[in-house]
C-alpha cells in the first residue's frame, strides 16, 4: 500500500516547464495548522486592538461625565450653603420678633428636625470605602434633605408667628393709645373739687381744654356705639373698640363728624371740642373703659414717637 503524500506543481510563466514536488502528509498538516493558528491569532489581535480603542473611548466618555458630575456637585455644594445661610437668617428673625411679641423661641436641636447624630462604625467603615466624589454627593445629597426639612418646619413656625403678631396688631388697633386732642389738661383722673357741686368727687376721665373747633380723634379702631346729647355731657359720642373689652367716651363736643353704628380708624375725625352740657369752658371730656370699668386715660396715651400701627 502506497503512503499517503501532496504533490506541489511549479508552472512557469512561459507554461513550456513545470515541476513537481511531493510533499509528506504530516508536514501539510503541520503547515496548515499553522497558519490556521497564525490566521486566529491575528483575528484575535485585531478583537483586542478593537476592544481597547472602544474601552478608551468609553474612559473618556466617562470622565467626561464625572467631570460634569463633579461641577453638578460643586454647584449644588455652593447652592446649599447659600439657602443654609439664608435659611439661618430668617430663623434668627423669627426669634428675635418672637421675642418681641412675647413668645417663646423655637430650640435649634428642633430647627433642626432631627439633623445629625454620631455616625455608627458601619457608616464610617462604608464613607471611608467611597470614593472623594462619591463621599461629596453623598454629604451635599444629606444637606439638602436636611435643609428641606428645616424649611418645612420653618414655613410652619414662621406661619404661627405671623398669625400671632397679626393678632397682636389688631389688638393694638383697638387698644386706645394716642391723644383724642391737642391741648392743656386741666383735670386729670381721680378725685377733684367739682366746678359744680363743690364738694370731692370722682373724676372718671381727662379734661383737655382748647378753642371751639379744636378736632377731636379716635384713639383706636371700633365702631361708634352712641351718639347723643345730654344735660351732663353734651354732645357725646362712644365707641367700642370691639373684641378688645376697650370703649372710650368723647364729651362736650360743638359737632360730631360721625354717625351710629360707623367703622372709625385710629386717629380718624369723629368731632370737635365744644361747651355743650354741664361745662365751665371749651374742652374735651374723655374717658377710657375696660369691661365697663374705669381706667386712667393717661396709662393709654403713648408718647408721641412710639409706633403704634
């Protein structure tokens, strides 16, 4: 039986002689493999050549996105630190006017809505796993969930505290505080020698002598309650300075400028200094009541520099 063998023909160009070379089987196997293993590695080479240039390009798509990430980071660092500062200016308002009104300042471990705390061992050993970048998203991420939480609670405190002073406001608008006329007081509040019946009796008001004509003001908001004449008082008009327990009385008026049942406004005209009724002179009668009962006119005048709207 005759071995197994290739044969190799040499063809000239001029196709007039040829050759022939035999060639052993094992040696063709040998060579075709390889170059059949040469042929895959190169194909290879050229898988991992094609592999790296898109790993590259995909490093630098990501260090691009990292670079934005971190100048997002920076931003909103720099943004938080700006709404905390603010945010640190209106709590400090807001106490220093609750102060003023009277209320009690809000703590700042409250203000703070349970922001904070020591760190447990785990929560260490993780940040300190993190990386630089991640570990600052994830500290500006913490301040800003704190800080949405403290600006809730302060819309809601700073609410209480504004409904209080507007409560407070409109108890002052009703509360006499200011002179209801220009002049000189010839009788104050207390016992006194009636001009009249000459003998010690209890002045329950402030006499304010000026010229007829002389205007006469509300000292505080209300609504004219009465209006009328008689022997003793004149022309006289009341006011209650509703929901406050107030209402004062203006007495011996020439003229009224209001009627029954009208809305008047702190240091609006409601008449004139006049001699009606039992007078000795052109002056103002004017009495301060709380719950009907008496007070000194004198402890609701304000000076004339303090704001009282």
């Amino acid at each position: 039986m005759k071995r197994a063998h290739w044969l190799i023909y040499l063809v000239t160009p001029d196709a007039q002689t040829n050759a022939r070379v035999r060639i052993p089987r094992i040696i063709a196997i040998v060579f075709l493999s390889l170059a059949a293993l040469g042929t895959l590695g190169f194909a290879r080479c050229l898988w991992f050549l094609g592999s790296y240039g898109y790993a590259v390009i995909g490093v630098h798509g990501l260090e691009r996105e990292n670079a934005n990430l971190r100048k997002t980071v920076r931003f909103l660092e720099k943004f938080t630190s700006t709404k905390e500062e603010q945010l640190a200016a209106v709590s400090s308002y807001e106490n220093t006017v609750r102060l003023k009104y009277g209320m009690h300042v809000v703590n700042e471990d409250v203000r703070r809505a349970g922001v904070g705390g020591r760190p447990t061992s785990q929560d260490m050993l993780l940040a300190s796993l993190e990386d630089p970048p991640v570990r600052q998203a994830g500290s500006v991420q913490a301040r800003i969930e704190g800080l949405l939480r403290e600006a809730t609670l302060q819309d809601s405190t700073f609410s209480r505290m504004v409904y209080h002073v507007a409560n407070q406001h409109e108890l002052w608008a009703r509360r006499p505080s200011i002179w209801p006329a220009r002049g000189r007081i010839t009788s104050g509040y207390g016992y006194r020698m009636h001009p009249f019946f000459k003998r010690k009796l209890f002045h329950e008001g402030l006499d304010i002598a000026n010229r007829i004509w002389t205007p006469v003001f509300a000292t505080a908001d209300g609504i004219v309650s009465q209006l009328d004449y008689t022997r003793d008082w004149g022309n006289r008009v009341e006011i209650d300075h509703h929901g406050s327990g107030y209402s004062t009385m203006y007495a011996h008026l020439r003229q009224s400028t209001v009627v029954e049942g009208q809305v008047v406004r702190r240091g609006e005209l409601i008449g004139y200094i006049g001699n009606s009724g039992r007078s000795t002179g052109p002056h103002l009668h004017y009495e301060v009541r709380k719950f009907n009962r008496h007070q000194n006119p004198m402890d609701y005048i304000l000076p004339v520099s303090t704001a009282v709207d």
